[in-house]
C-alpha cells in the first residue's frame, strides 16, 4: 500500500465513495517520482477509479476521487459519481466531501496528457501543468483551486482547504479497486523503545517540581539559563513556548505568536520568561528567534551573535540589515548572563523527508558554531501525533510507537545527534484543556534540556576555576 494516507483516511473515503470495501494502492508520489504532468499519466493512465491527495505544510489534506481511469485522452469527462474532498484543515480532522452541481456535470474531471488530475470545469481542484520542481521543503503547484463550479463548496472557502495556497509536502494518487483491505493493525511495542516512569499525575507533579527547582550555579552569577529555540517556519517552536507557559499557568495560553504562514511570525529576539500560577518566574528562558527560511531568516553571522549574547532582548530582525557591532543595543561585552547555554532545533516529524537541502545546511552551519563553543544540542521532534493513529488517540504511547522510533532516528541522521538528544513532544495547538499525558511529554523534553543547559554551566564553571587556579600558580611562581 506505501504513501501518506493512514487507514483512518481510507475509511472516510470509503464511505463516501460508497460501493462497497475498497482497496488503495499507491501509484504515484511527487516526492519519490516528481510533480510532472507526463509522469503522473504513465503511471495512472488506465488504472481504473483512482483518489488525489494533497498534504500541505499547514497540516491540511484535501483532493480528489476520479471514478474512471485517466487515459491522456484531452477531453472533459461526464461522471456524477467524482468528488472532491478535505479530510483535515491545519492539522485538525475536518472530514467534508464535496459533490458535483447537477447542472455542470459534464465537466466533472479534464483528461489533458499536459495537465496532474484536475477537476471541474471552472478548474475546481487544478493540480499542477508541465513539470514543478520541488523548493526543497515543499512544491509551490502552478495549479489553483476555484471550488464551487462544478463541485458544490457547501458554502466552504478555497482557503477554509488549501490555506489560501497551492503549496504541498506531497501529492499522492492512489489506485481504489474493489476488495477487503488487509488493514494495518498499529501494534504497541511489548518494550517500549525508550523508558520512562508510569505515566500519572504523580509522575507529572515530579516533573513540576524537579523543573521549577532548577537554578543556575549561583557561582557564574547566571540567573536564568538561555535556551535558544531555533527550526523551520511552522515546525512549532512558537508553539512549544505556549506548550510549557500553559503547563504552570495551568490554562492554555497564547504567549507567542504561532500559527501556520509561509514566512516566519516571530520577528524578534524574545528570550521567554515561564511563570507559574502565582506569577513568579522560573530560573530559565526560552529565546524564541524568527523561523529558518531558504533565502530569509536567520543566518550564520546573526546566530553567532545570538549564540555569544551580543543580540539584545527583543531586538527586531530586519531582512535587509544585518545587525552589526554598530547596531544600536548591541552588546559589544557581554555577560554569561546572555549568552547561549542550550540550542534547541526544532523539526516537524511530517516533514522530515521533504526538508529543504538549504535550511539542512543552514542548521548544520549553526551546529558547527555550536560545537566550537561547546554548546549542547538537542533536536525537540514536533507533531508525533499525526505520524501514528495510537499516539494521536493516546499521546502516553509515543515511546510504544514503531513509527515515532523511525522518525526519531531520521532525525537523529539528518543532523548528526545521538538519538538521547531527540525529543518528542505534542504542542498544545487543537485543546482548550491540559491533557497530562500531553504535559508530561512536553515536560520530559524540558528537563532533559535544562539538565543540558546545567551541563554546560557546570563546565564553564571548572574552565573559569581552572583559569583561576592556572592565574594564582603563575603569580605564585613570579
């Protein structure tokens, strides 16, 4: 079977389609076989009814059900039987088939050998025409979506499906035949594959504690440890700041600008302050910095400064202008207040596979900085919900999930870490309520990096007694 479509999703289609079980085969992926008119014909040409999904960075998934072959022939196609569809919209289920307008029905799909699956005489869902590369991180697809033609939009915006774009991590087409699936059964591992304590509300109450126990080494006169948040634009860095701000305000909060857009939302240097219930700040911050992007965000030279603590607080990144020493609230000497004691590479686990090769390097540049100074990296693996139907039900389970494994070990590849150092996590993005399985994990993830960030004190400690003890021997000698 292969391809992105969880079994939940085949369920939904089957039931709209409505004749019965049904079979999916992949035939077809611009990810593994390019988004080329041309190719997407040899390969679904003749294959009988088949359905086109699109995924898009924002977590929508949407598309369409032909339920005769394509076969290049340039004509328009007259079936009542198509339909177009959304089955999740920024990441939440949202299930809603779309059918055809009695009046328009011989428009219901275009067979054009120059054109992906396209349906609806006013280009209703129109993929994609010739050949699109890929930006790395996602297609930009020269098709639109024009829904409400032939297809009744029930009153839905093209931007209530596509995000208002036609980007996508991925197109599928699948092959529908008649037939009872085999269904994968998602098994819990018998062991899981990283241990933890049981989870319960004692377990989440020690995390509490442990974490607003922690200080600084009063030694280095550091009152909060800096953690530096840093990843691609909607990985959920943003997002992973309200995740830990709601867990000790004891309410879902929205600090931190976070949502789904093509460019960043964060623009500034903002080192977070976590506070619990009665207000008091906790001994560390997490510096939220605007998101990594191809040809904007942030770069070596600027993640340089921030990892010395030359940036100062809230300072608003301009695109146009590097910052420099003559930056105004630059810190020409700074303190180990403000420098970096922890990095953190925030990654979406969906799309791992479909990273852009010029924000890998960007990421492998700033580790390369990080390594000179010594600075402890751990990668926080985001959205683990939507790699695997147990954990999206049950979040205690992401340590029991073979599939939450995989892509911590792509992870793990993809920037040279130990797989101790991947964290998975599930921010608080669809709940209006804390969920304490949900905390817990968040809370795992934290006291790992602030026991990392305590690592890195702990050694600057030793280097300045050293220093000290190295300078006192030399006056002695003199």
């Amino acid at each position: 079977m292969g391809g992105k479509l969880t079994e939940k999703d085949m369920d939904q289609l089957e039931q709209w389609i409505g004749t019965g079980p049904k079979t999916f085969t992949l035939l077809y992926a611009i990810t593994t076989d390019g988004c080329n008119a041309t190719t997407f014909h040899q390969k679904c040409d003749n294959q009988g009814a088949t359905v086109t999904v699109l995924y898009n960075p924002q977590g929508s998934v949407y598309g369409g059900y032909a339920p005769v072959s394509w076969t290049s022939s340039g004509t328009w196609i007259n079936n009542n039987a198509a339909f177009l569809y959304q089955l999740r919209f920024n990441g939440n289920n949202k299930a809603t088939k779309f059918t055809i307008k009695p009046a328009n029905s011989q428009y219901t799909l275009h067979d054009g050998q120059n054109y992906g699956p396209l349906f609806g005489g006013g280009n209703d869902l129109r993929t994609f025409e010739g050949t699109v590369n890929s930006s790395g991180t996602y297609f930009t697809l020269n098709g639109y979506m024009n829904l409400g033609h032939t297809y009744d939009n029930q009153g839905i915006t093209k931007d209530q499906i596509n995000n208002g774009n036609m980007n996508v991590t991925e197109l599928e087409v699948y092959k529908v035949a008649d037939g009872k699936r085999q269904k994968t059964v998602e098994k819990e591992c018998s062991k899981p594959w990283r241990k933890t304590r049981d989870w319960n509300e004692q377990f989440l109450n020690e995390l509490t504690e442990d974490i607003v126990a922690f200080k600084p080494l009063p030694d280095l006169k550091v009152t909060d440890a800096r953690i530096l948040i840093i990843g691609p634009v909607g990985a959920g860095k943003s997002s992973f700041y309200n995740t830990i701000n709601s867990v000790f305000r004891g309410r879902i909060t929205q600090k931190a600008c976070s949502g789904s857009a093509e460019q960043s939302l964060t623009t500034a240097y903002t080192p977070y302050k976590v506070k619990v219930k009665s207000g008091a700040p906790l001994n560390f911050r997490l510096c939220d910095t605007r998101g990594l992007e191809e040809s904007q965000g942030l770069d070596v030279l600027e993640c340089n400064y921030l990892l010395d603590g030359n940036i100062p607080n809230y300072y608003q990144f301009n695109p146009t202008t590097l910052i420099s020493p003559k930056t105004p609230g630059f810190k020409a000497s700074p303190t180990t207040n403000d420098v970096i004691h922890c990095a953190v590479f925030v990654l979406d686990a969906t799309t791992l596979e479909v990273l852009s090769t010029k924000i890998i390097e960007k990421m492998k540049g700033f580790q390369n900085l990080m390594n000179q100074k010594g600075i402890p990296q751990i990668i926080l693996l985001t959205k683990i919900d939507k790699l695997c139907n147990n954990v999206e039900k049950d979040v205690s389970l992401v340590f029991k999930s073979p599939e939450v494994e995989q892509h911590v070990e792509k992870a793990s590849q993809l920037l040279g870490l130990p797989r101790a150092n991947v964290l998975p996590v599930k921010n608080y993005e669809n709940e209006n309520e804390l969920d304490d399985n949900i905390s817990i994990l968040a809370l795992l993830a934290l006291r790992q990096i602030l026991y990392f960030a305590e690592d890195f004190l702990d050694h600057m400690l030793d280097k300045k007694n050293d220093e000290q003890s190295e300078m006192e021997k030399l006056k002695l000698e003199n």
